[in-house]
C-alpha cells in the first residue's frame, strides 16, 4: 500500500447510525431483523474495497427499548454469516473483556478467523453500562480502573490460547494416522490475579495466528491499554485539533511498549450525510434531526453522563455534571459531551440534535467531493491514519459513500482501487502472528 493512503472501516448498526434511522423512508424499519440486510452491506462494503466492517455491542436491551434497540444479533455470530457471503473485507466484533472468560472468546474470534479465511477482528471493550452489570451478577459498574486491569490480563490470556497451537501443528496424516504434532500443541498454565487457565485452546492456529486488536476507549486508562495491545483505534473527536492531539497523544505512548507509529492506525469516527448539494446535505441531516424522539434521546443521553434526565427540561442546559474523576462509565464519551455541552453552551434538545447521528462522533453533510475533502484534510494534517464511516442509515447511506465518495478518494491516491491482501491484518498494513512458541523452538535449536 502506498504511504499517501489510508483506511476506512464501515461501522455498521442496525438500519443506520442515526438514533431514529429506522423511522426515516429511506430505511426499511424490518430490515433490522434480517440477517440478508447485514450480508448486503458486506457485500457494499466489499465492493468499495474497504477494509472492515464493524458491529459494536452491547449486553443490555438498553433504557428505552419502546424506542429503539442498538443491537439485536451477537456480532460474532453475524459476521460468520457475513463471512458466507463475502472473501476479502475485515469483520470486527466487539466483545467485552469484563462479561466474558478468555477460553471462551479466544475460541470464538479463532472460529471466525477460520471460517472468513483469516478476516477477523476484536474490538475490546470493558462494557461501562449500569444495565449490563445487572445482567452479569453486579449491583454496580465494577470500578473503572479494575476494569481496565481485568481487560490487560484478559487479553494477555487470550493472546497465549491463540499462540498454544503453532502454525504447522496440524499434520493431518491419514496413512500415519498423525491429526497433529502434539509437541506444537503447548498447554498455557496461566496462574493469575483473576484467571487460571489451563490451555491449550480446542481450536487450531488461525490463518492470522489471532484477530486484528481493535480499541475504542479515550479515557487515560483507555489510551494506554491501546498503546499495548491495539492494531486500530476507533475514536470520537469533533474537530480537527482535536483529531490531531488525540492522534499525537496515542502515538506518543507507543514507544513505552517498543511499538512504532505504524504499529497503531487511528480511525475517527465520521457520520456523512451525502447528496449533491451542500443545501441537499444538510436538509437530508434536518429530517433525521426531526425525528428524534426527545425521551428516547433524553434516555440515551442520561446513560451518557449518568445523570437522571428524563424529566429535564429540553430547552434548558444540562444540570451540573461529576467531574470526569468521579465518572464511572465511559469516560472518554462523557468527557466529549460535557465539553460539547459547555464549550457550545448547548441546550439539551440542542444536545440530542447533535448527538443523533453518532453520539459523539463527528458528522458531516456535504456533497461527495466536500466529504473527500474533509477526509483528506484530517488524515494529511496528522488526525487521523484513516476513517470509522458511520453511516446514518442503511443501506443508502453506506452505498453512496461507496459509490460516490471512494471514487473520488481513488483518484486521488488516498484509497486503493483493488484489495492487496486476502487478510484483515494485511488491509492494515500487518503481517500474521507467530506463535510465541515457535519463537522459543527457533530459539532452543539455534
């Protein structure tokens, strides 16, 4: 890939990123339901040669279920049926490291991997909802910073399953009678603070020797937990300053844990809203804005910043608000609100307007060439190493960005017009894993 390009996932949700996409008549409300529609947008996003697509999640129905639902399949499951469908671009799933165990995931995203043929990705998550810890046995959001410690042990757990069978293993011998080379099949005899697991894992090396690490979280404890371990980070940052101290700040951190710059693709979130003119842009983004419901939105936006507002007045401010210290949710999406509350001096029904279309991330209308443009700009003045597209609905926002805006990206050298890797690790610019076992064979018989 050349260096004067970048990369673009396609974050996918439900019939599009806007809150009340579903009720828009560009967007079939049933199609949410339909395991086809989720295949479709693979296939678009294959089309435009992106690099992924990406379904987050979540582990609750969510406060306002007469409204709207984020999630209705188990992401993982959805992107092997997605995997069917489609051969070159990346799947993403998210997948908390707070509600799961390391066996278990590690084997899913092992699955996945075999099933697209070495196409999968974990975005790592700590799970920050009061509604999730109900579902899992808590009276409460365990505390931020155990949470992140739970995430570095889980994530170097699963990072040893993966590596427990090495790459040639598998002999697969019918005349011997050998599946495999049991001295390349390594138990991990893992004795930690909150983890004791024996190993090996039951599922062979996958073709990437484990998925794509993707993070998503902006809090400090967020950033450096990236710095270690993630190979792509999504990021809400709304302006261009922004963009670029956040991209500074991460990159700054990576030599701690003797990484390079090119270790770590940044990926700011961005919601377009696409037409032909910048009038048509902006008119298209109104309709979406129109029907918001407000108690909808005033439920969302209190998980945000863990205050009650549901019987807040609309056309007022939010009331104060914790400092960030004392938050213990998402940390970086509260700070971003807050200070888009502040800094704009913000009412709430202004608030909600904002927030609709990606909850925190930043949106854009404008016409083709104008979304281009924007993107250029982010990623040659050092914000960004490529872009988390959140369409704000499905399918049509997804295929005019890929038939209008790639295009142009194209011609300009910013995007490839043809896939370079069969691999969502080589869309990234990343070679496959070896085992870390391997490494010690190659070692011991030097």
């Amino acid at each position: 890939m050349s260096p004067k390009q970048f990369h673009i996932n396609a974050f996918l949700m439900g019939v599009g990123h806007h809150e009340a996409a579903w009720r828009h008549p560009r967007t079939e409300e049933q199609r949410v339901l339909d395991v086809a529609h989720f295949q479709e947008l693979g296939r678009i996003a294959e089309r435009g040669k992106l690099d992924s697509v990406f379904f987050a999640d979540g582990l609750a129905v969510g406060p306002r279920i007469e409204r709207n639902t984020l999630a209705v399949f188990e992401p993982v499951t959805l992107l092997a049926a997605i995997a069917s469908v489609t051969s070159k671009v990346g799947l993403i799933a998210t997948a908390s490291t707070t509600y799961n165990e390391p066996f278990n995931l590690a084997r899913k995203f092992a699955s996945l991997d075999h099933i697209s043929h070495g196409r999968a990705g974990w975005n790592i998550v700590t799970s920050a909802g009061e509604d999730e810890a109900l579902n899992f046995g808590y009276d409460e959001i365990p505390e931020h910073a155990r949470r992140y410690e739970r995430a570095q042990e889980f994530v170097d757990v699963a990072v040893r399953l993966w590596d427990s069978w090495e790459s040639s293993a598998i002999v697969l011998d019918p005349r011997e009678g050998v599946f495999a080379d049991p001295s390349k099949v390594h138990t991990i005899d893992y004795d930690g603070p909150r983890f004791r697991v024996r190993g090996p894992l039951n599922s062979p090396r996958s073709p990437q020797g484990r998925p794509l690490l993707v993070q998503a979280g902006s809090s400090e404890s967020g950033k450096d937990f990236a710095a270690r371990y993630a190979e792509a980070v999504f990021t809400a940052q709304r302006t261009l300053a922004e963009g670029q101290a956040f991209y500074r700040d991460l990159k700054s951190r990576l030599a701690k844990y003797v990484r390079s710059a090119d270790d770590l693709k940044v990926l700011p979130g961005l919601v377009p809203y696409i037409a032909d003119t910048e009038e048509e842009a902006k008119a298209l983004e109104q309709e979406f804005t129109d029907l918001i419901s407000p108690d909808y939105a005033l439920g969302q936006l209190s998980r945000l910043v863990g205050v009650d507002l549901t019987q807040h007045a609309l056309d007022a401010p939010l009331p104060p608000l914790p400092e960030v210290t004392d938050f213990e949710g998402n940390k970086s999406r509260f700070s971003l609100v807050k200070e888009l509350a502040e800094n704009e001096n913000l009412t709430v029904r202004q608030l909600i307007g904002k927030l609709g279309g990606g909850r925190g991330h930043r949106s854009f209308a404008g016409t083709p060439t104008q979304i281009a443009d924007e993107l250029q700009s982010w990623f040659e003045n050092g914000a960004a190493d490529g872009f988390n597209i959140m369409p704000p609905y499905l399918p049509g926002g997804l295929e005019d960005f890929v038939d209008k805006v790639v295009p142009i990206l194209q011609e300009r050298g910013l995007f490839r017009t043809d896939y370079e890797s069969d691999t969502l690790r080589g869309h990234y610019g990343l070679d496959a894993v070896e085992s870390q076992y391997a490494e010690v064979r190659t070692e011991a018989s030097a």
